[in-house]
C-alpha cells in the first residue's frame, strides 16, 4: 500500500482518471493535456512489477507517517546527495519497507 496526502495521484489510480486520461489521448476532463506526462508513464511502467493499493491520508493532520515523510523529504532537499526523483526509485524503497 503506497500512502499519499495528494488526492490528485490517489485519484489518478482509485477514481479511474489515469484509464480516462489514456483512452482520451492523455488530456483531462477539461480537455487540456494532463501535467507531467512523462512522470505518469514512468510511473505507470514501474508499477507494473508491483501490486499497489493507493490509499490518501490527510496531509498535515498530524499524522505520525505522513509527518515523518514530510520531515525525510524537507531533510532530503537539502541534501547534497538526492537520489534520483524517478518513479522506479521510489517504488523500489517503498517495496523494501
């Protein structure tokens, strides 16, 4: 089970919006083209190897897992040694924990 407090990437997957973008030719309900394209793709191709759930949590709600993450990544970006922000690289540290 991946957690995210963005009900735009839980929405892509749980409401359907990721087959509707697709079988539209990648543009949204308001029929422009959907952002970052290249980011769904490849997170799309990566999920392949993996069997997901997508589940939202309520961002700064004082969640202990969501706030631990918010603090990992706020360390992480100011860090000189980022790994790489591709969707294989986050899927393989979540499947490891």
């Amino acid at each position: 089970m991946i957690y995210s407090d963005s009900k735009y990437v839980t929405g892509a997957f749980n409401l359907g919006w990721i087959e509707n973008w697709r079988v539209s030719g990648w543009r949204n309900a308001a029929k422009t083209p959907v952002a970052k394209q290249d980011l769904w793709h490849e997170l799309l191709a990566t999920m392949d190897s993996y069997e997901i759930t997508w589940q939202w949590v309520k961002g700064h709600a004082d969640n202990p897992l969501n706030n631990h993450t918010d603090a990992l990544a706020q360390i992480a970006a100011r860090s000189e040694f980022l790994l790489a922000d591709t969707a294989e690289a986050v899927l393989t540290i979540v499947a490891r924990h």
